[in-house]
C-alpha cells in the first residue's frame, strides 16, 4: 500500500498520521474531488496462513463500512468511501484536525477540562448520539479515545461501525479466565459485563463514565485491576463528581449520575430525553461558573469494593494503562490519535542483548505487524474460536523465529500460545511437544525458575493429563508447586493455582482422599487471598464439590455444588458458563441421591436456559438434555427416555462426530432405553455399535470399551444367548487382568 501512494488511482497517501493494531491511517489527497481525506487502511493477515480470519475480517469491514458511510451528523466521523485495494480493505473518511478527549487528558497531565468545555462536550456528544441512535446504531465501544474535539471546537464520534467490527471479528479483549466480555472496562455498561441485551442505553451509560472522566480528571472506577473496574460498574454507587471537584455545576453533576444508574431503565430514556434535560438546566443556571482550586495531582480515592476483586488482569483507560496478560492494542484509536503498539505482549522481560545470537535487527513495523497478530490470535481463542486461533498463532511463531530466532521471548510466547491451542483442540500430543520446545526456551534463557518458564511447565502436566499419564502429571506438578513455594511463597496465586492443578490430578490417580483434602485447603487459602466469592476460589470449591461425589459423599457435594452456583450467579452472572456448569452438577448430584425428579426439573431449566445463551445445537446444550433423558429413565419414564436419547445421539452425531466420546455415551443410552423397555435385539446392535467405535478409538482394553462388551453380554444373557455371553464375559474378563498386570 505504501510503496503504490495511490489507491484505485484516487486517493494518494501523503503522510502517515497513526498506525495500531487494526491497520494505520493515512492523511491523504483524494485526486477526483481534490480534497484532503484520512485512509484508514486495515493490515493484511497473510492469506496463507490466515484465509479465514481474512475472511470474516473482509465480510464484516464490508458490512460495518456501509452502517458508517450512511451516518450523516455534524457530530459523527464522515464516511467517504471504502473498498478493497491489492488485498488491503481501506476506508476514506474526512480529516479531522484535532485532539481525541484522552489526548487532551494526557497533555493537561490528567487535570480534568475546564467546566465549560466539559459541558459543551457532552451537549454535543448528546446531539450526536440522539441522531445515531434514531438510525438504529449503537456504537458500544464510546471511550475518550473515540471522540474527537476539533481545532474548532466541534466535537465528533469516531469509528462508528469499526468499534462494531472490532467486536464482531474478536478484537475485543476478555478478561482472563471469566469469559466476561470486555470492550474498555473503565468504560463499560452493566449489562455489557453481565452479557445481557445491549441497546442505546449502554451508550449512555459510556458517556456517563467519559463525562465523569474528563470533568474529574479520574474514570468513575478508577482501578488498576480490570476485575475491579467491572465490579465497579456493576455493583458500586460511584463517587458523586463535585467531592472530586467542587466546581462541577449540581445540575451537571445529577446529569453524570442519571447516566451512571445501573439499569437502563433508570438511565436518561435517551440521547434526546439527555439533551433536553441539559438544555433546561442551562436557562436555568448562571452563565458564568467559578473556577476552583487547580488539583496538583489527579484525585485519588480509596476504592470501596470487596477484597476479592483485587489481584486480578488490570485494565485500560484514557490514562493508557497497558494490560498485563494480553495487552491488546487500542483498535479503535480516533483518527489523528497517536496509535501505539507494544513488541512484548506478554510483558515478560526480554533476553539480554549480549546473551541473544547476533541477527539484523527487525524493522519495527513488522514487528508491530506480529504483535497485532498475536494478539488477534489471543481474542479468537477467548471466542473459543481455537482452530482459528492456532492459524494465527503458528503463522506468527515461524515468522518470529525467522526474525528473532527461536529462544526470543516473542518466539516461545507464540509458541506457547500455539501449544495452548492444539490442547483445547484435542491434540494433546502435539500440544505436549510445542510446550516441550517452549520450557526447553525459556529455560535457556530465563531459568529453570522463571514463573513463564514455569507457566509452560503446568501447561506440560496439564497436557498430561489430557494423554491419561496422571503420574507424569503428578511428578511435573510437584515439581513446578516446589519451584513456585521457593520462589513466590505458600499462598501466592500462581502457587495455589498450583496446588488446584495437583488436586485435580489426584484425584485422576483415584487418591480421593487425598484430592478432596488438598482442595479443600487451596479453597481455604483462596478464600483467604482472594475472598471467599473470587472466581479462582470457586473453581476449586467446585473440585472440592467433585471429590466429594467422588467419594460418594453426595449430600455434601449437593450442598457445595449448590452454594457455588449461587455465588457464580452473583459474581459473573446467571448465564455465564461456570454458573451453569454449577448447576448441572446438582443435577448430577440430585440424582445421584435418588432425587430424579428435583433432577429432571432443573435439567429442564438448564436446557432452556442454555438453548438461550448458546443455541440448541452447542455441545452443552445436549450435555444438559443428556442429563434430562437420562432422569426419564430414572423415572421409568422410558418411551420419553429414548426419544430424548435418540433426538440428543443424532444431534451430537451431526455437531461433535460419530466417534466422538458424547456422541457415544448418548448412543449407549439409546441401548439402555431400548433394553428397558424389552427390545434386547435392539438394544443388543446399539451396544455393539458402541463398543466397535470405542475399540476403533480408544483401543480394545480401556475401560470404556470394556464396559460396553459387558453391555453386549448382559443382552445376550436377556437374548438367552447363555453360552455366548460367558464368552464374552471371559474375554472381558481376560483384558482386564491383563491391563491390570500392565499397569503394575
């Protein structure tokens, strides 16, 4: 694009004026109506390595570009034009010259505007919304940031469609490990937290938090911890604006607050009902407003939120604080705001210049080119959009090796990111190597004690696992739980992360007691460290749950299981998963204590409920309608067992494989119907199905496979098939002794 100057021989690029993790922006001349123009043009993947993020990229510039270039409002970003030039989409907009509210903020060292320019900001934010909003358009990513004030005095909203797009192709980050949706946190709306139905309001309840930003100089949650902020908007009355800054008008003041209500309905109905309101309180109050005393510093204030949301991921707002894992670029930068990069995503330190092998030195724009895509890479995997991501990151790891070499801490971080990929995947032997080659690294050049060197370790026995060799998985745990007590002390999180981990092995190795007492103390401990409704602390009061049922100690199991999901509801929402995957497991549990019909009533809600948030066909979904079949039978319920059992076999059949271990296990309990309800010819075929496909699979002495040759002799014993099923059974029999003498 650069070496042409000329884009579909109309517009020439004069001069770059920003560049980010989505593209860069260039001021320049369109050539057939002889104007000045800014060309945002978005960065290629690399069609060989990335056909179908370019894909979705290419398909939703296309549609976002349109639902821009149809927003005509002195107070919205012109849209000029936009297309597709040697494979690198641009879009055309008028040239703005000026300075975006957190570049204001940040030359007027983060001291809030003058009162007067606060309200004339929001005036003209207020019109610009209202017009947008009656378009059907809700812009969802409104931050300092993109909202530009003209050298005139005029304000605009930028990137209208491209703050869409960002979200819809997964640039938006999330926080690590919750699933929660993040845009901005410091700018974010209840509801966008909670993933519930985001409407005009949210973007009102954005401005709130930009209005309350640049008239106090601190966002409304000012926190250095992404989990905090969420907490904030979700949970916390702010701070009223005028015991920050006395010289905020009252009226002005009250119109801040309305907008950061935490429901919608108690938000200004909209931009306009916004509008009026300050429009009244304008003929209403003086003209002139006293200046009070200047702040040397910003306002500081001690937050008042629970323990447990402290010591979480950090976040970003208007002051540019960076995200410490990942940290992802700001792509919806205005378009004369500087665009920044960072050449270390994970923000682990570099290796030593003298200790690295000499190479030329990259050029820092392809450098910045690879960490756009490691960090695109790192937000289709929080979609779960895992295969994608492992493109991305397996293309970015052979080019950084190629340019950094292969022990550069960018190297192994791509490496290790495709590591994590081929892992949730299901390749968990490839995923072994990778994160072999990853420790080898980073030993080399950080330690054998470097927590990322130790990071990739726990992936190793996590990978373990996965293979089945829990003892391989308990030595590498052990030794990475003695690294990390050495060097970051009993109770440091990564420490009990740990310890979680060696727990959940144990209890792989059948040591359920020991499993059910470890976790039980790492539990103890998070609670402790992190507070008692923490996420991490939770997930392992769930493993304490699972060690419990383990052991065949179900009444308590039900009890933990159930005051988990509670407490997952009030930290991260009703639907997100881990709340009900709580709630399947007192399903489970329920019906384990024989109470199947408590069971099939909140089976049938879980079903509703995730056909909701993520469709029919989702592998959850049918784990939950499994579960209801499953309580029919328990019921002797057995025609409707075996419809719900055949309906869930073929939908599984179809989304996850014929082979697949659910497709299977929803393929033995058509079998089961059938046997219950005396078809045993039937039933017979069914379990031989099974067992084939799990010998195919897993090998013909798993336990599995052997289970399901146990089935088939049971119906043949029904069949009065007497002398083939002791055959069978022998047979059976003979593998399990012979597995066993293996095993010792």
């Amino acid at each position: 694009m650069a070496e042409s100057r000329l884009i579909q021989g109309r517009y020439r690029l004069l001069e770059l004026i920003g560049r980010g993790g989505m593209g860069e922006v260039w001021r320049a001349h369109d050539e057939s109506l002889g104007r000045r123009v800014a060309v945002k043009c978005l960065k290629p993947m690399g069609a060989q390595h990335d056909q179908s993020f370019t894909r979705v990229l290419r398909e939703r510039f296309r549609r976002e570009a349109r639902v821009a270039a149809a927003l005509q409002h002195r107070g919205v970003t012109v849209v000029h034009d936009f297309g597709e030039y040697e494979g690198v989409l641009y879009l055309v907009m008028e040239l703005l010259e000026g300075r975006n509210l957190s570049q204001l903020l940040e030359e007027n060292k983060q001291h809030p505007l003058p009162v007067a320019d606060v309200v004339d900001i929001a005036e003209q934010v207020a019109d610009a919304l209202a017009y947008t909003h009656e378009q059907g358009i809700v812009h969802r990513d409104l931050k300092p940031a993109n909202i530009m004030r003209l050298t005139d005095g005029a304000v605009k909203i930028c990137d209208f469609g491209i703050a869409r797009l960002a979200a819809d192709i997964g640039f938006t980050s999330k926080l690590t490990g919750t699933g929660i949706a993040m845009g901005t946190p410091h700018y974010m709306s209840p509801e966008q937290i909670s993933g519930d139905h985001v409407d005009h309001r949210s973007d009102l309840y954005s401005l709130g938090c930009v209005l309350y930003e640049i008239a106090t100089g601190v966002p409304p949650f000012d926190h250095d911890d992404a989990w905090a902020v969420l907490v904030g908007h979700r949970d916390t009355v702010p701070e009223p604006p005028r015991t920050l800054r006395a010289e905020i008008p009252e009226f002005f003041q009250r119109i801040v607050l309305d907008l950061l209500a935490k429901t919608p309905e108690d938000r200004p109905a909209d931009a306009k009902d916004l509008r009026r309101r300050m429009g009244a309180a304008h003929q209403g109050r003086a003209h002139t407003v006293l200046p009070g005393p200047r702040p040397e510093q910003p306002p500081s204030r001690e937050p008042r939120l629970p323990s447990w949301t402290r010591g979480m991921t950090t976040g970003q707002k208007a002051t540019g604080t960076s995200i410490a894992r990942p940290a992802l670029p700001d792509h919806t930068a205005g378009l004369t705001s500087e665009w920044t990069t960072n050449t270390d995503p994970r923000g682990g330190p570099l290796v030593p210049a003298q200790s690295r092998p000499e190479r030329p030195t990259p050029p820092p724009e392809l450098l910045a080119v690879l960490t756009s895509r490691h960090n695109a890479g790192l937000s289709l995997g929080r979609l779960g959009r895992w295969e994608e991501a492992g493109e991305v990151h397996r293309a970015v790891a052979v080019e950084r090796e190629h340019v950094l070499g292969p022990d550069h801490p960018d190297t192994l971080a791509s490496r290790y990111e495709v590591g994590f990929t081929l892992s949730r995947t299901g390749r968990a032997a490839d995923a072994l190597r990778e994160f072999g080659k990853v420790v080898d690294g980073r030993e080399r050049t950080m330690g054998a004690d470097h927590p990322e060197t130790l990071a990739a370790r726990q992936e190793m026995a996590y990978v373990l696992g996965q293979l089945g060799r829990h003892f391989e998985a308990h030595q590498v745990y052990a030794s990475v739980l003695d690294s990390r007590e050495r060097t970051m002390g009993h109770e440091h999180p990564d420490t009990l992360r740990c310890r979680h981990n060696l727990a959940f092995n144990l209890s792989r190795l059948g040591r359920l007691e020991d499993s059910y007492q470890m976790a039980y103390e790492v539990a103890a401990a998070r609670a402790r460290v992190l507070g008692a409704g923490h996420p991490d602390t939770l997930v392992t009061r769930y493993e304490v749950a699972y060690a419990l049922g383990q052991l065949g100690r179900w009444m308590e199991a039900l009890q933990t299981y159930r005051e988990v999901a509670v407490a997952r509801a009030q930290a991260l929402g009703a639907d997100h998963p881990d709340t009900l995957a709580a709630r399947y497991e007192v399903g489970i549990s329920l019906g384990r204590l024989g109470r199947s019909a408590e069971a099939l009533e909140l089976y049938r809600d879980l079903v509703d409920d995730r056909t909701r948030v993520h469709g029919p066909a989702d592998p959850e979904t049918l784990r939950a309608r499994h579960g209801l079949g499953v309580n029919l039978g328990r019921l002797a319920r057995w025609e409707e067992a075996l419809v719900e059992s055949r309906d869930v076999c073929a939908l599984r059949e179809r989304v996850l494989g014929s082979e697949h271990p659910d497709t299977l296990i929803s393929r033995r309990e058509v079998a089961v119907g059938l046997g219950w309800l005396g078809r045993w010819a039937d039933a017979l075929a069914v379990y031989g199905q099974v067992a084939q496909a799990r010998e195919r699979v897993l090998g013909s002495d798993h336990p599995d496979a052997l289970a399901s040759r146990n089935d088939e002799a049971h119906c043949l014993e029904q069949l009065g098939r007497h002398a083939e099923a002791v055959e069978l059974y022998r047979r059976v029999a003979a593998l399990r002794q012979q597995r066993g003498a293996q095993g010792r």
